[in-house]
C-alpha cells in the first residue's frame, strides 16, 4: 500500500512540474519591462511599425503576419511563419530568452530577456493588446 501510494505521490509531483516551470505574468510590471522593446516595437491602438513590428494581437498570431511589417520580416522570420510557426505564450518566452537562438539569422538585434518572470510579464503585458 505505501508503495502504491509513493508512485501516486511522485506522479502526481511529475505532472505538476510543467505548471511550476511556467511564471504567471503580472501586466503592470511587464509595461515597465516593455521599456526594453519600446525602441523597436509599439502597442496600443495607435501604434505604427518602427524597427520591428507593432506586437498588437501577438499573442496567437502566426509568424511574419503583421499586414504593415510584411516588407521588413527577415528571411528567417518568413520562413518561420511558413512552417506554421505561431507565436503561442510558450514560444514568446522561448523567444525573448534567446532571440538568436530560437530563430537564428533573424533581425532582432536583441540580446533577450534574461529572468524568466520577466518575460512572463511581458508576455502578460503583450495580451492586454489583444485584438
């Protein structure tokens, strides 16, 4: 029985990792992080492309997307887009960790955001401009 118990134990422990590992994102704090993006990137409702592309409705948006940026994606930003890539919670966070990393040979001259919690913030941040 006390076996038993400890695989139910453990299991129930293995399964509830994948939910501890992801931050929960606090949208006040990610705006002041955002500062950090805000030299390429606007959101809100007047927001125009610069350096990068507006992030408005990011969250779920298939990559290389944006109608006004469409002219400006990298190579390797399109080519992302053309497998089918979509920019998914997960994959933002993937992205914002390592820019060159996760899509090698993109534009992005950012080195990535290093604290976990701070791309869970921005990521809430960015969902605030939902469309």
């Amino acid at each position: 029985m006390k076996i038993k118990m400890s695989v139910a134990v453990a299991t129930l422990m293995m399964l509830a990792l994948p939910l501890a590992a992801h931050a929960e994102g606090d949208a006040k704090k990610g705006e002041k992080v955002f500062k950090k993006c805000k030299i390429c990137h606007k959101v809100g409702p007047k927001a125009k492309p610069g350096v990068g592309p507006v992030l408005n409705g990011i969250v779920g948006r298939k990559t290389a997307t944006s109608e006004s940026f469409m002219k400006k994606y990298s190579a390797a930003m399109k080519a992302k887009g053309a497998e089918g890539h979509v920019w998914t919670e997960e994959n933002i966070a993937k992205y914002l960790a390592d820019p060159k990393g996760y899509i090698p040979k993109n534009k992005m001259a950012f080195v990535g955001l290093k604290k976990e919690q701070d791309r869970a913030d921005v990521i809430a941040y960015l969902k605030t401009f939902s469309e």
